[in-house]
C-alpha cells in the first residue's frame, strides 16, 4: 500500500538528477514516501546509506552511477539509478549496463519516466544489454520480488510491491533469472542420506570458526572460496579484495566468531558459510535513525538474544567439489554447524538466500532439510535498438 493513490494524479512530472550531498540525502529518503502506510517495509538506516553512496564505497573504483529523482508537484513520487560497471564488462562485453535503487508509486507515467531517463544515461555509455534491478551490483542487493508479498524483508534483501512487475514489463523488461528464498527451521534433523554422506567424509572434513585474531587473512579465504565457487554461476561478478574486506568490515560487530563456518578438506579451507542476525527484526523501531537512542536500542536487541530469525547471506564450496559426494558433504557440513550455534542464541528461523533457480544441487539439499521455498526475486532483461 502507498500514501499515493493506484492511478495518475494531477500535476507535471519532472525527471531530475541527483548531484551532491543534498541531492544524495534526498535520494536516500525516497522510500520514506513511497512506503509511508506499507507495514512490510522496513527503513534502512541513512547512516549506512550515505557511506554506500559515498566516495568510500569500494564498488565504485570499477564502476559509475547516477541517479534521478521523479517529482510531482514538487513531491517526490519515485527514483532510480543507472550503472555501468567495468567488472562485468570485462566478463559479459562492453555494451552492458544496469539499472537499480528503483522505487516509484503505482502510476505508468512516473515509472516509464525514470526508465527512460537510466537507459538514455546507459545508451549514451555505450549500453544495449540492459539488466537489473542492481542496487549497484550482483553481490548487493537485487532482483524484483515477485512472489512472497506477505512477508517482510529480511536483513540486506530487497523490497518492493506487486504493482513493479508489470510497470517494468510494459517497458519492454523481460524476465533473465530468478533468484530463490528459502526459509528454514533451525531445529531441523538431518535426514539418513545426510548422515550417511557425513560418516563417509568425517575424518577428512573439519569445521572451525572464524580466527578473529587473524580477520583480514580469514576474510581472504572467504573472498577466494567464494569467487572460486560462483565464478560459473549466470552473472558472476568477482568481490574485489576491498569490497569483500568492506563488506566483513562492516559486519564484523554484528556477527560473533560462531556464526562463521570454514570447513576444511585434509586441511585446506574449501568452504565457508556466515549467518547474520535478522536486523529487520529492529530497524522499523529506528525509522532509519541511529542517533540519538537507536544505536543503544540495537546493540541491546543483539546482546539480549532476542532476534528470532536470522540470513545466509554468504556461502561457497570450492568449484572442484561441485557435484560430488564430497561437495555434497561439505554444504551439509557448512549449513548444519552454524544453524546449531544460532539455535543457542535464539534464532529459530534463517533464511538463505539467494539461490539460482537452476542451481539444482543445493536447492535439493535444502528441501532435503526441510527448507522452503517461500520468496521469488526476478532480474529483468531488455535489448535495446
């Protein structure tokens, strides 16, 4: 639901571009009015959005933005913004482009609008292939939702209404690939086939948590686990060292040392999983704001136990076991130690996501666990002339 009504309003339609502090601040507050009566969306925090926008954002030393704001009669009513990412033009050719942070309320005129204006920015950079929404990349947030309206987001996953599939369709968008949710009771117990599968590899397979003495080598393994894991998966765009190193720093205080898993093959790192704790659980409390009281809010919420649900943002076995016992052994592995440590600590319920609709192998090991498929994200395609 949105403070605005579900057909076009009165009032001129002006596409701008955002520029400077103001103009990021003002981008960064958009959503506040598209979801002004919409209980299942949660606020970000504005602190943590003005350092993503911000020149310390590592993703932008490959990669360049700009984003516009929609207005009626002098109200914000919608945004976008549009990328060009040398990354992923150096693996899928020069002539591709994306399109993210994409919000608008339910009226054609102001959704074709901002559409417009990132694929004439993306066209004048030499873009044809068009994909998105990425907010800015494949390893932020992304994807469309397009099934799993009755549930709010979890911590670091997107969200928008129903009515976007279809306004995006009417531009010319096509679907490219789903991205799949699962949901998952943490008391679950390990079917036969697993167990069996774990005997068979117990001695050369071991399990340890994240060395915080040594963070920024175990951060490394991670970063090299992971791009080795996915690097054949649709999209793949490697984690630089600095973004990867950002990314843990930033999660460092959320996350204690248990919540991390490396599992070792004969005593080489080869696989990993994090989970984090739902923060979505707390953020609707802070209505974006840390300051003055809402960092102590949120440090007493993590300290307490009391956060129930939790995310999977993270996980990778090394490309050499894919298909194989061992692979097999390894993801059972990586998933069931950190989902007993979350039990101890509260957490009843974690999502993993997200999984490639054809990533087959683990999407069989999930439901195997009794794993959900409950929400369904969509990266939308468009070939321009």
């Amino acid at each position: 639901m949105s403070i605005f009504p579900d057909h076009p309003s009165e009032g001129k339609i002006e596409i701008l571009p955002i520029s400077g502090f103001r103009g990021v601040g003002k981008f960064i507050d958009v959503p506040w009015q598209v979801y002004a009566d919409d209980p299942l969306w949660v606020p970000p925090l504005r602190l943590e959005r003005r350092l993503y926008f911000s020149r310390f954002n590592p993703y932008f030393k490959h990669a360049q933005w700009q984003g516009w704001i929609a207005y009626r009669n002098n109200q914000p009513v919608g945004r976008i913004s549009a990328q060009i990412d040398e990354l992923h033009r150096q693996r899928y050719g020069p002539d591709t482009g994306h399109f993210g942070m994409l919000e608008s309320i339910n009226d054609e005129t102001v959704f074709s609008g901002l559409i417009q204006a990132a694929e004439d920015w993306l066209v004048k950079r030499g873009a044809r292939q068009i994909s998105g929404p990425f907010n800015f990349s494949i390893n932020q947030e992304c994807g469309l939702l397009v099934q799993g309206f009755d549930t709010p987001p979890v911590f670091m996953m997107p969200y928008s209404p129903r009515w976007y599939v279809n306004l995006l369709e009417q531009n010319g968008y096509h679907p490219g690939k789903d991205l799949l949710a699962y949901w998952l009771e943490t008391d679950f117990e390990s079917p036969p086939a697993m167990q069996t599968i774990d005997r068979k590899y117990q001695h050369r397979i071991k399990i340890r948590t994240l060395q915080r003495n040594r963070f920024s080598e175990e951060i490394e393994i991670m970063r090299n686990i992971f791009n080795d894991a996915w690097s054949g998966n649709w999209g793949f765009v490697p984690f630089t060292q600095e973004e990867f190193a950002e990314l843990g720093s930033s999660l460092r205080w959320l996350v204690p040392d248990e919540f991390v898993q490396i599992a070792e093959m004969d005593g080489e790192p080869v696989a990993f999983m994090a989970v984090l704790p739902n923060l979505n659980e707390v953020l609707p409390d802070l209505n974006g704001n840390l300051f003055p009281f809402g960092w102590l809010h949120l440090v007493n919420k993590l300290k307490s136990n009391s956060i129930t649900t939790g995310r999977v943002p993270l996980m990778g076995v090394r490309k050499q076991f894919h298909h194989t016992l061992s692979g097999m052994a390894l993801a059972f592995k990586v998933i069931d130690a950190p989902r007993k440590i979350a039990r101890t600590r509260g957490i009843q319920h974690v999502e993993l996501s997200w999984v490639l609709e054809d990533n087959l192998p683990m999407r069989a090991i999930l439901e195997r666990i009794g794993g959900k498929e409950y929400k369904r994200y969509r990266i939308y395609e468009k070939t321009l002339a």
